[in-house]
C-alpha cells in the first residue's frame, strides 16, 4: 500500500495489532482510487457520456441545497416545487 511505512505499526496495541485497520486502509483506498477514477471521466467524458452526466458536489448541496436542486432538475428537466423549495 503507497500511504503505508512498513514499519509503522497501526492502532497503537501493545501486541502488535492493528489488522483491521491496516485492511480498513485497504478498502478506502480501492473506495478512494474508484471515486478518484469516477471524477476523471465526469471531468473529461468521452463522447457517448457529455451532456448525460452531472457532478454534483457535496460541498454544494449542503452551502446551496436549493441552488444546486435547481441544477440537478434543470439538468434532467424537471421543474423544482414550491414544497420542495421550502424542506
């Protein structure tokens, strides 16, 4: 694993422990290279996705969650609610 120094011990226990969180390293970062991967295509899709494909921040949805539900429904044309709107 490339964040991992063979000799750091991980958990802090005295016997040397540590295994599930050396394998939970592991699965975020198969979890991190795939989300890594994800951005790479929404940034420069190929031909058969642009246009049909819309990244949406986190970041954005929670500093501007009714702007970007405009976004969102405008991308896939839909019209927002009033009662939505207001939630």
């Amino acid at each position: 694993m490339p964040f991992l120094d063979a000799g750091h011990k991980l958990g802090g226990k005295k016997d040397g422990g540590g295994g599930s969180d050396y394998h939970a390293l592991g699965a975020m970062e198969v979890i991190c290279s795939s989300m890594a991967k994800t951005l790479q295509t929404a940034l420069h899709p190929p031909d058969w996705l642009r246009g049909n494909y819309m990244a949406v921040r986190y970041e954005d949805l929670v500093m501007e969650p009714i702007k970007t539900l405009r976004q969102v429904y405008g991308f896939v044309n839909l019209a927002v609610s009033p009662e939505m709107e207001k939630r």
